[in-house]
C-alpha cells in the first residue's frame, strides 16, 4: 500500500466531510521491512482479525487476495488515524444485511471499503456512506444484466450511448447503485432496478423505494464521465 500517507496527521472529521482513499494494488510489489506510510505485505496481514484472515486465505488468485488484504488493513489504518485508536484493536461487526460497523466506535461515524483485482477504495464519514469500485472491462451479456441492474429509463440512456461506451456506463450505474446501497445499509436487498439515478457528469439521485426514503436525501459523488 505505498504512499497511504497515514502516519501524517488526520484532522477529525467534520459532520458533512469525507474521508476518502484509493489505491493501485500490486501483487508483486512489497515493502521491505515496511513503514508507517505502507505497511509490508506480512504487516498488514497482522492487523487482520481471524474472521477477515479465514477469509483472505480463499481467495485462490494472488491479485484477489492482495486487493482483499489492501483494502481491510488499508481500512484499519485510515480509521484508526480518524479515530485515534490503533489499527490493530479495531473491531467491526456486521449490521442486519452485512454491512460492517465499527464496536465501541463513535455514534455517528461510518464508514465503507470496496475491493476489486487491482484496485481499493475506503470511505469514512460522519453520516452514512458507501463506496464502490470496479475495473474497467467490457461487460458480458449486458442485455440480460441490465434487465436486473437498470431501471427502464436507464436502460433507455444505456442503449442510447454509442455502443463503444455501454460497458463503462453501464458500470458507472453499478457502481452508483451499490455505494447508495451501502450507505443505506440494505445492499441487494433491495433489487437495484428500482432505484433510478442520472450517471452523467454531475450524478444523482432520482427515485427510490419508500425503504431509502426521499430521494433528495441521498448524494452522489463520482468522477466525471
């Protein structure tokens, strides 16, 4: 995890603010004897609990596994240094539907990690949040998933756009869709294909079950198209 930059001071979080962090994993890459900045492979293996060490070891490719370990001792790291607590005595516990919650920590902080082969991202925030990252690729057989991820006017825009870039808005609508549902707390109990968000520019959200409550609640944060 080079250049994490945690061992630099982290002013606490104001209510309305964002921690964020992303990082290129490398399978191949470690630090020798490691830093306060990134961590050796075997470090941050350490700072693991054995139900997050039980499941890194099945994972059967390296680059899976080394994003998996990233982004759990990456998470460890960022809120420990929010929170002022050492990584390593941080404990979590999963809500109703799995999300992760800190034990004993703070009342209104949350946070949120996502892994992909290659890739992490971890949020923390004093409010709800969720994030989510996924590789760019072409996406098989879009027009059967897009029946389950898409609502119809999504679908519409989707089929729209010049073939050439389907596969990334397509998964820039997933990506959305998952962090809302993250920070709802609900995951894919909720089918995503009645939630409806604009995946342009400046992203937002539309429309969504009475479970996530109004809409104009919910704020979209993305890079630009």
């Amino acid at each position: 995890m080079p250049a994490a930059g945690f061992a630099r001071p982290i002013e606490p979080l104001k209510q309305g603010e964002i921690a964020l962090w992303l990082a290129k994993v490398s399978a191949l890459q470690d630090v020798a004897g490691g830093t306060a900045d990134a961590p050796s492979i075997e470090q941050a293996a350490q700072m693991l609990d054995a139900e997050e060490t039980e499941r890194l070891v099945r994972f059967r490719h390296l680059e899976d596994r080394m994003s998996y370990l990233a982004a759990h001792a990456g998470a460890r790291m960022l809120l420990g240094r929010l929170i002022d607590v050492p990584a390593k005595t941080l404990r979590f516990e999963p809500s109703a539907h799995g999300k992760p919650a800190l034990v004993a920590g703070p009342a209104d902080f949350d946070f949120s990690l996502s892994h992909a082969r290659g890739a992490v991202a971890v949020a923390a925030a004093r409010m709800s949040i969720g994030v989510d990252i996924e590789p760019l690729r072409e996406v098989d057989d879009m027009a059967s998933i897009s029946e389950i991820a898409l609502a119809e006017e999504e679908r519409k825009v989707l089929w729209s756009a010049p073939a050439a870039l389907r596969s990334r808005l397509f998964l820039r609508y997933w990506t959305l869709k998952e962090a809302l549902l993250k920070a709802a707390g609900l995951g894919f109990t909720i089918p995503p294909n009645i939630v409806v968000i604009d995946a342009g520019p400046s992203p937002a959200v539309l429309s969504v079950p009475d479970a996530l409550g109004p809409a104009g609640q919910w704020r979209l944060i993305a890079s630009a198209v």
